[in-house]
C-alpha cells in the first residue's frame, strides 16, 4: 500500500540498528505516526496507539533469549494488528444451505465487481453460488452482473422492467435456489450517488431484508473513503442484526489505513478485501497477514518464527517442569521435546529456562542429536503402541523387531532412540535430585541463620 514503503526500510534498519535503545525507538515512533497519519488513520487513534507502544516498549522487559529490538517490533506488529480488526479470523463457510448473501453499499464502491468475486471465491471452495441483482436505479449493473456471472459460469437471475427491488429478490430467490439448486445465492442491490444519500440505501436495505430474511449482510466499501468509513460503517452496522465488510480498491490508495481502522473502530468484521481489478484478487482478510504485509514479511518472518518457537518451548518447559516433579519421562515426552529441539536448539538451552536448573551442570554432549537422527526418531515413535510410548520399558526384541520393519528403520536404530531416551530419564532424575539436594540446602542455611 502507498505510504507504507519507508515504513518497511526503517523496521529493517531499527532491527540492524546499533546505538542507544531509547533513542531509536523514539525516531520509529515519530516514523511511524507521519506513516499512519498519511496512510489517513485519525490523529487521535495514531497518538493513543503509540503512546501504548511506546510505554511498552520503554517499561517492559523482552522474554528470555529475545532482543530488546525484536521485542520492540513485535510491539509494534502487536498493536497495529489490533488496530486494523484483531487476530480473530473470519467465519466464511456458510453455517447451514441455502445461504442467501446481500451486499449493500454506495454507488462506485466496486460492489457489483465484489460479488462477482464472491461468487468466484465460493465456486473455487466447492460451492454452487448464484448471481442475484435487484439494482432498478443503474441500467448498466443488470448487464455488468449477467455478463460475470456468464463468464465464470455461474447462474445469474435479474429482471430489466421490474421496479420493485423487493419482489426481484424473492422471484430470484426462488427460482435460483429451487430450479438452479444453487447453495449460495450473493444479492447485488441498488447503490445511491455521493456519500449523503446512505439513509435512502439502508431504507431500501432493510425493506429487502424484512421480506427475504438474508444469511449474512455484507457492506462493500472503498478503500478511498479513508475515516469517511467509519460513519457508513457505523450506520450500517446499527441497522442491521448482522454485519460484515468487504474493503475493495485497497491495492491503490494511501487511504486504505484509514478505512481500515475506521471500519474496525465500529466493530463491524472486515471479511474479505478486493486488492485488484481481476476477479481473483480476492482474499479473506487477515489482519497479521496485512500487517506483516505492510510492515514487509522478509524482515518480520524469521522475527515472527522465533516468537512462536518462543512460545513452543513455554509448551516444553510445562513438559520438563512435570517429569522434574515426578520424575518420570515418557517417549512422549521424548517426540516433543525432538520436534522443539529442531527449532530452539539444544535441550540444555530449554532446560535452562526452568527456574532452578540454570545453576545445575548438564552435559550438553550427551543429549545433542543430528537432524537426520532426530526425523529417524519421530519416524520410529511414530510406529509404536500408546502403551509403548507411556511405558517404554515394555519394549523387548519382538517389538523392537516390528517398530523397526513399520518405521523403516533397523532394529539397531530403534535401540539407540531407547538409549537416548533412558540418558534423558536418567538426567531427569538427576536434576530433580540436585534440585533436591539445593532446596534442602537452603532450607538448613535458613533453620541456620533462625
């Protein structure tokens, strides 16, 4: 999107940067509201959200094995989600058949393009979606509609002399979901001229709604509207019981921040975004997906992934904290700490994270494992018995023999993952007595000093 292009540069050169951490976050902050407030977000949202950042940034510690920069950015990308809609996804597989979709909208808001490629969205997902307009007003949408509709073959229905809008979408209806069998059917209504005329619109909404009772009420609007979304939004939003958007021509404007946040604001679910004239530029909005977008993916990807593996190894950790406790370590322990070791490291980097264990020695050697060995492994446990996996010591010759011939290993292979696993056990056992052993200390030293 226009405006966002040295947005991108300085996430890249603040993560290169060298130099005081207060001072550089300052700059990004100044960068960053110039970018938003010309991307035609409100001035006062642009403060309020980088008044947050900033307070974050400046009085939050990074989690452990994070840099102060990286966590920074992951504030920002945090916060810019929120504000475009959040991280919650989109419902668009339709909850029951027939499904009856109408959009409404201003008139040049590109909603008859939209339910075209509505209508091509859910034919590629395997649906039967049909075309419906009930525009009287444009002469030219009835021929825009049939002609889309023919070329991506998909039934259309429309009645050119008909002035009645509300008797069209029953006809059509009818005719398309009983005669055509059509599981989807998307209602393109009339339009207004200029931005004053909504009330005639959502009149006009509500009359075909009350008769026809539509699934779902989609409102398309312009990417160009920038804040004037938030008011069309807004209104809509309060008329009717359901409320969805869809934001097109948000490939070529500097405004689309500003409806974007706008349409948020009010609430209502930005559902799909129309980013080209084709009719398959057509997506599901995804706020992290359009921030990472905007903030440029290459330099948040390998970010974003050791935030994740971050949070995989809190997962592990809750594991090792169990088997430290009891003192009992099962395979299947075993398979997850394989599969978070190919992404954090070594086991000793994870174990180091448990408080209390960072002070203990561990023999690093002992527990590093190839990534040819370790996708052998999953192979292998992947092959075994519940049973198996919860009580290892079940496993004789007779099993070692047939986990082998299903995992396609030899039967030598599946011993030396054995071996692995009691190293680890034993290490486990280890720990909790060391652990043990420091907390009795301490307690004697405090009976001491009483």
């Amino acid at each position: 999107m226009k405006g966002f292009e040295k947005l991108r540069e300085k996430v890249a050169k603040f993560l290169r940067g060298i130099g005081p951490y207060e001072k550089a976050v300052d700059k990004f902050i100044k960068e960053l509201q110039k970018t938003l407030i010309k991307a035609d977000v409100n001035v006062k949202v642009v403060f309020e959200l980088t008044k947050k950042i900033k307070e974050r940034a400046l009085s939050e510690e990074p989690p452990p094995g994070i840099l102060k920069r990286e966590w920074f950015v992951k504030v920002v990308y945090d916060s810019l989600v929120e504000l475009f809609g959040g991280e919650e996804k989109p419902q668009v597989i339709p909850t029951k058949q027939p499904w009856t979709i109408m959009l409404v909208g201003i008139q040049g808001s590109g909603k008859t393009t939209a339910s075209g490629k509505l209508a091509l969205f859910y034919k590629k997902l395997g649906f039967k979606p049909a075309l419906l307009t009930t525009d009287t007003y444009r002469p030219a949408a009835y021929e825009q509609l049939k002609q889309i509709a023919t070329f991506i073959n998909v039934p259309f229905y429309g009645k050119k002399d008909e002035k009645d809008p509300v008797k069209i979408a029953v006809d059509g209806l009818k005719k398309l979901i009983q005669d055509e069998r059509a599981n989807i059917v998307i209602i393109d209504t009339a339009g207004r001229h200029g931005y004053g005329e909504e009330r005639a619109l959502l009149d006009e909404m509500e009359s075909i709604a009350k008769v026809i009772r539509p699934s779902e009420v989609i409102l398309v609007i312009d990417a160009y509207m920038g804040q004037k979304a938030y008011d069309l939004a807004r209104r809509f939003h309060e008329r009717t019981p359901i409320g969805s958007i869809i934001l097109t021509k948000l490939d070529g404007t500097a405004k689309g921040g500003g409806a974007l946040s706008a349409v948020a604001a009010t609430g209502a679910r930005i559902k799909f975004i129309s980013d080209g004239e084709k009719l398959e530029d057509f997506e599901v909005f995804n706020a992290r997906k359009y921030v990472a977008r905007l903030l440029g993916l290459g330099d948040l990807e390998t970010l974003l992934e050791k935030f994740k593996a971050l949070e995989e190894s809190k997962a592990l950790e809750k594991k090792l904290e169990k088997a430290l406790i009891t003192g009992r370590l099962t395979l299947r322990d075993v398979y997850a700490q394989i599969q978070s070791i190919k992404k954090l490291g070594p086991l000793r980097k994870v174990l180091q994270l448990i408080p209390g264990v960072s002070m203990l020695p561990i023999d690093d050697e002992r527990l590093r494992i190839s990534e040819k060995k370790m996708t052998k492994w999953l192979s292998i446990m992947n092959s075994m018995t519940y049973e198996e996996l919860d009580n290892p010591s079940l496993i004789d010759k007779r099993r070692i023999r047939r986990i082998a011939l299903g995992s396609g290993a030899t039967p030598e292979e599946v011993k030396e993952l054995l071996q692995y696993y009691e190293t680890v056990r034993k290490l486990i056992k280890d720990v909790k007595r060391r652990k043990g052993l420091l907390k009795r200390l301490g307690m004697l030293s405090e009976l001491h000093q009483k």
